[in-house]
C-alpha cells in the first residue's frame, strides 16, 4: 500500500511540472505582447511598459522565467490580481469553499442516486425499470448543462418560484464565514431560517452539476454490477444459503465499486470543468464563475495562477481516490 | 430411505434462440454417507442439474421435478426462506473453479465464517475458533496465519481447500463437488480427492462427486450414475459398472481409460461431441456416435431394469455384446 502511494506521489510531481509549464505559456502563446495583456485594455506608457517588464522579469530568458515562476509557485506565490491587486491564491482560497460545498454536495447526490439505480437495473436486467433508468441516464449524459440549468430555473424559480435564482444565501442573512461552506455557516450563525436559505440555494445548482456525473455513475455500476453477477464468487455466496441482499449489496456490490470509485474520481474533473457552466448560470460565488469573469476581464493572471490551483485541486482528488481504490481492491493493499 | 431423492428433473433454459432443454427427465437418489459419482462429458447436464438442486440456475431456467426430498423435507413446496436454512447447512457445495469461487474481495476467515454467522449462533470468537479448526482439518498449515489471507495470494489447492472448510463448516449432510479437482494439478488432485473421502468417513457425510473422469470416480465411488446429453443413460454400483458396462456410451468411457487403453497401444476418445441445443438427434441421443446403433435407435431408446443398470438403450450390453445378438446366436 505505502509503495502504491509512492508510486502515485511521484507520478505527481511530472504532472504537475506539465501543467504549471502550459500555464506559463498560455499567457505568452497569447497573440500580443504579455505585457499589453496583463495590463488589459487601458494600456501603458512607454516607462511604465518596461517597469513592468523588469517587475514581471519578461527581460529575462524564457527558461530562467519559467524557474522564477516555478520558485514563486512553491513558495506559494500564484501571482497577483491585476483588478483586485489581492495575490491570486487568497482570492482562491475565499472562493473555493462555495465551489467545494456545491461540489461535494453533487458528488454525493450523483452516487446517492446513480449507485442504487445501477445496481437495480442491473439486477432486473431488461425489466422496463431497467430500459427506463438507461434511457434516463442517456438523456441526462447528453443535456447540454446551459440549457438545463436555465429549464429548471424557469420551472423551480420562475412558474413555481419554490427556489431562489442565484447566489448561496438570501441577502437577509449575513455572517462572517467561519468554515467557507455555507450550510455549516448558517448552522453556525444561530440565526433562525438561515440554514433553509442557504439549502434551497443549494438545490438547483446541485441537481444541474450533478446531472451528468449521476448518469456517468448508473451506468458505470449498471456493467460493472452486471459483469460482477455471472462471476463464480456469487454464485458461492449464494450456495451459502445467504439472502439476496446480501448476495447482491455485499458480496456482488463490494466488488462492482472498484470500477465505479475510478469512475467516481474522474467525473470530479468533470464536475469541476461543469461548475464553471453552474455557477456561471446561478450567479455562483465559486471559482467557476471566477475564473469566468476573470477571461471576461482579462484578468490573465488570475487564469494563469487559478488554472494552475485548479489543477493542483483535481490532482489531489485523484490522489485521494487512489488511496480509496487501493482501499477497496485487495490485489492493491499488499 | 434415501438421504436425497430427486424424480423426473427437467430443466430448460429459456435462450435467444428458443428453449433448450438441457436437463431431461433425470432421477437422482443418494443415500445417507453414500459416495454418488454424475459421470459423463464435458455438456451432459451434470452441473446444471445440481444447481438446480441447490436453485442456483439463473432466472431463465425453468425446473420442474416430480420429486425433490432432502432429509425428509420437500424441497418443492419449501419457501425460498426455508430452503436457504437448508442450503449451505445441510447440503453444500464446491465448484470446478476455485480460484475464481472464492470473493476477492473478502479475507479466508470472512468467508468461512460467513457461513458460520448465517447457519449457527457462533459468536465472533467461538467462529473464529472454528474457522481454525476447519482450516486444519483440510490441511492448511499454520491456519492462525492464513485467517487474513486473501483468495489472490492463495493457489488453486488452496482455494479448493478454503471452499471445502467453508462448504463443511455447518457439518452438511451433504456435500456436492462439481469437478473439484478438474482445474488443479494431478498431485493436488489426489490429495484433495482423499481429503474429500476422509471428510465424508469423518463427518458421516454423503457426497455427490461430478466428474468426467472414469479414474477419479473408480477411486472415489460407491455408486455410479452416467449421464449424456441432460439424459441419466446407466446407474450402477462402481465395482459391477466397471466390470460389465451396459450402455455403450459407458462402455465408451471406460475403454477411454489410459489403463484400459494400453493393451491396444492407444487411447481411443468417442468420436463426435455431445450433441447440443440444435442437433438433438430425434432418437436415441447418443445414436450419432454408437457403433450399436441400428435403425429403431432413430425413433428412440427404451429404459431397461434395474438388472441391466437401467440402461437406456435398445441393446444394452451384457459383457460388452448387445443383449439382442446373443439371442440371434
Ligand atoms: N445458463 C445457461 N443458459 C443456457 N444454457 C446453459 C446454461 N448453463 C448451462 N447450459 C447448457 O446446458 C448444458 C449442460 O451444461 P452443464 O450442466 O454445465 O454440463 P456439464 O456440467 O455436464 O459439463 C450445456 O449444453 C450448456 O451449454
Ligand atoms: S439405443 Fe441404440 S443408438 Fe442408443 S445407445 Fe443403445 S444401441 Fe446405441
Ligand atoms: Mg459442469
């Protein structure tokens, strides 16, 4: 186990050299000069441009920027805002709880969801049940996430208005954050109706970024439950005299979630690539409308250093989900 | 009475391209600490009708049966609750793959007792001890040591060894073994055959052994019963079955023997191949591959007494001669 930890740390350390090496050059393969980027539509004068040039260290050869870079990344030093002025990385880590909780919370509906309807179709194979969950689960992979958003912005919010629009808390509210993720901060603040608020802004962009990951997730245990049932061991268990519950949710299931964790795990970079359309749509304050608004400013030091954060993110989530995987897969642990 | 008494079992898989019967018509009986061999080839309906036994055929088989008592039990009319009391209790069962029977997911001490959590009141430390015992009393060194052992890091005689612990922990009465030693090396192979007799002595239990192989069934069985093509063609104790065959598919089966095969200098095999879903001959099934078969064997094969091993065939043999050309003679 610890050498397959190994393994996977020092698989890291490549991936991360590669993606910090194409947010470096993002910002110089742009067309144009980095520094009339950087600086945005406002422009400089002819001192300043090379003030800044001597400040950015673009003077320098392109390799020895790339280590500065690199120095001032392990130092911890993402870059700077050029429309907050506030280090790239302080603004990340105030941003990134919403974009988590919302995360977590998808994440957690979709497996809620997909895991028992995957098992279910796939013990009542063929069954209308099953043929209905497939198709479902087909639909819900292929909805276009704009769309859907905005459907059910129309339904829920406009014609029922059971949910608010956008935002994580109604306005009513205010407390200083104490954990970042607002259903523990409502809670928290004792004020009365707060934790109501902040749930019904949760619903609808969880239900929207959870939509296509719980398909992925249904399907995925669907074959895997499937492939899972004809195998020996099963029939074993069920010459146990064991009830079929058991057979099915222990024995069977037990085995089908080794491919479902990986499965789990990769969807978490797509649910990130999914919370810049959600939050873009429910005026989420979330590093996906973050790096959104960012693009729209031209904020390019932001995309460069939220990239890199970004990544960092997701590669940690992988990590985690070898660690589970080596968990739960027994060839793995020794 | 016997232990198990099984009457007129039929089963039909339901498949893509229609039904398939792929049990028909057979009778099984085995006594209290008796040694049953199912002998027959590869596609005869021997695994199928004993999963049926135990209901582990999959939702597209459909089992039909005139009689089917364990123990006194009607096994017919029992729920689904009550029979799973029984399976794995009373009657257990080890498979041809015991690599592949034991769940990766789960350590041996897991698995032995789970058996022991679902059928006794065993509490975690008493199943514990058992286990132990199990494992040794199937011969696997340093058993304290292997509790923690999962299925992967086992071989194969091991594997089989664990899934006999398990399939013996409650004691059955009986144990059934689809072709427990056909994946495993021959050495393994006898130490495991022997392990499963001295099982049977040891815990007065009976035992249906599945098999292929005319060697493994002259050294494990009291009672033989030859099975061809989801039909039982013979039933005969081991000793006379050997010695004067009546069927000529058993008769096949035994000069298939390497032993019985040296004094002509070469081991003949039965040409062709049991026939399967689409080319059931309309008669005698094995009619195709008889070097007896004359030409009422199209229309069918009809069931002889018990004298002549109730073989089903026209022209049972009697010293290796068809009982009809004696008469001629
Ligand atoms: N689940 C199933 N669906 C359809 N046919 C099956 C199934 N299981 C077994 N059969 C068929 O039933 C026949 C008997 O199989 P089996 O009992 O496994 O033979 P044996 O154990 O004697 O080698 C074979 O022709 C096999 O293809
Ligand atoms: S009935 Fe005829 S074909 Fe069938 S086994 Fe007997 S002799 Fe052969
Ligand atoms: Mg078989």
């Amino acid at each position: 186990m610890l050498r397959f930890l190994l393994q996977k740390l020092g698989l890291l350390i490549p991936t991360f050299i590669g993606v910090s090496i194409i947010a470096f050059a993002f910002i110089r393969l742009l067309p144009g000069d980095p520094i009339t980027l950087l600086a945005g539509e406002r422009g400089v004068s002819a001192e300043r441009y090379e003030q800044l040039q001597a400040t950015y260290g673009f003077d320098k050869p392109i390799v020895v920027q790339y280590f500065d870079y690199l120095g001032n990344i392990l130092q911890g030093d993402f870059g700077t805002s050029i429309v907050t002025k506030r280090p790239v990385l302080e603004e990340f880590m105030t941003l990134f709880p919403a974009t988590l909780e919302l995360s977590i919370c998808a994440i957690i509906l979709a497996t809620a969801i997909g895991i028992p309807a995957g098992i279910f179709a796939a013990v009542r194979r063929g069954s209308f049940f099953d043929q209905s969950i497939m198709g479902v689960a087909l639909v819900g992979y292929s909805m276009p996430i704009f769309w859907w958003g905005l459907l059910l912005i129309i339904l829920f919010s406009g014609i029922l208005q059971w949910t608010p629009v956008s935002g994580r808390i109604s306005l009513l509210y205010f407390f200083q954050p104490v954990t970042g993720f607002m259903l523990i901060d409502s809670l928290l603040s004792g004020q009365a109706g707060a934790f109501k608020s902040a749930v019904s802004h949760l619903i609808l962009p969880t239900v929207v970024l959870a939509t296509i990951p719980l398909a992925v997730i249904a399907r995925q245990t669907r074959s895997a439950m499937l492939e899972v049932l004809s195998e020996d061991y099963v029939r074993t268990a069920r010459s146990k005299g064991l009830a079929p519950m058991r057979v099915i949710g222990l024995h069977a299931l037990r085995n089908a979630l080794i491919p479902v964790v990986t499965t789990i795990g990769l969807q978490v970079g797509v649910l990130l690539a999914g919370a810049i359309l959600t939050e873009t749509i429910f005026s989420w304050p979330g590093i996906g409308k973050w790096m959104v608004d960012s693009v729209f400013k031209r904020d390019y030091s932001v995309v460069q250093g939220g990239l890199l954060l970004i990544a960092g993110m997701i590669m940690l989530v992988n990590l985690v989900v070898d660690l589970v995987y080596g968990l739960i897969n027994p060839r793995i642990r020794r | 009475m016997s232990l198990l008494e099984i009457r007129n079992l039929s089963v039909t898989f339901d498949t893509a391209s229609g039904p398939f019967r792929a049990v028909d018509g057979v009778d099984v009986s085995v006594d209290a600490r008796e040694i049953l061999s199912i002998v027959g080839e590869s596609g005869s309906g021997k695994s199928v009708s004993m999963l049926a036994l135990m209901g582990l055929l999959p939702d597209t088989a459909t089992v039909t049966a005139d009689v089917m008592r364990f123990d006194g039990q009607d096994l017919k009319t029992m729920s689904k609750r009550a029979k799973r009391s029984i399976i794995g209790r009373e009657v257990a069962m080890i498979f041809q793959e015991p690599m592949s029977s034991l769940n990766p997911c789960f350590t041996v001490e897991f698995q032995i007792s789970e058996m022991l959590r679902k059928h006794t009141d065993l509490d975690r430390s008493a199943r514990r001890k058992r286990a132990i015992e199990l494992m040794e009393a199937v011969g696997i060194p340093s058993p304290e040591k292997r509790l923690g052992t999962f299925p992967h890091q086992l071989s194969g005689g091991m594997s089989q060894r664990v899934m006999i612990a398990m399939a013996t922990s409650c004691r059955p009465k009986l144990l059934i073994a689809d072709e427990p030693t056909t994946a495993l090396d021959v050495t393994i192979q006898a130490q495991i055959l022997d392990l499963l007799k001295e099982l049977c002595a040891d815990n007065n239990m009976a035992l249906v052994l599945i098999t292929h192989d005319m060697g493994v069934v002259a050294q494990m069985a009291d009672r033989v019963q030859v099975q061809y093509a989801g039909q039982k063609v013979e039933e005969q104790n081991v000793n006379p079955l050997f010695a004067d065959p009546h069927h000529p598919y058993t008769a096949a089966l035994l000069s298939a023997l390497p032993e019985r095969a040296t004094a002509r200098g070469h081991l003949p095999s039965i040409r062709g191949v049991v026939p399967g879903q689409f080319d059931r001959p309309p008669g005698c099934l094995f009619e195709p591959r008889c070097s007896f078969a004359v030409a009422s064997c199209r229309r069918g094969a009809k069931r002889q007494g018990a004298d002549l091993g109730h073989a089903l065939c026209n022209r049972p043999l009697i010293n290796g001669v068809p009982a009809d050309e004696k008469v001629e003679a």
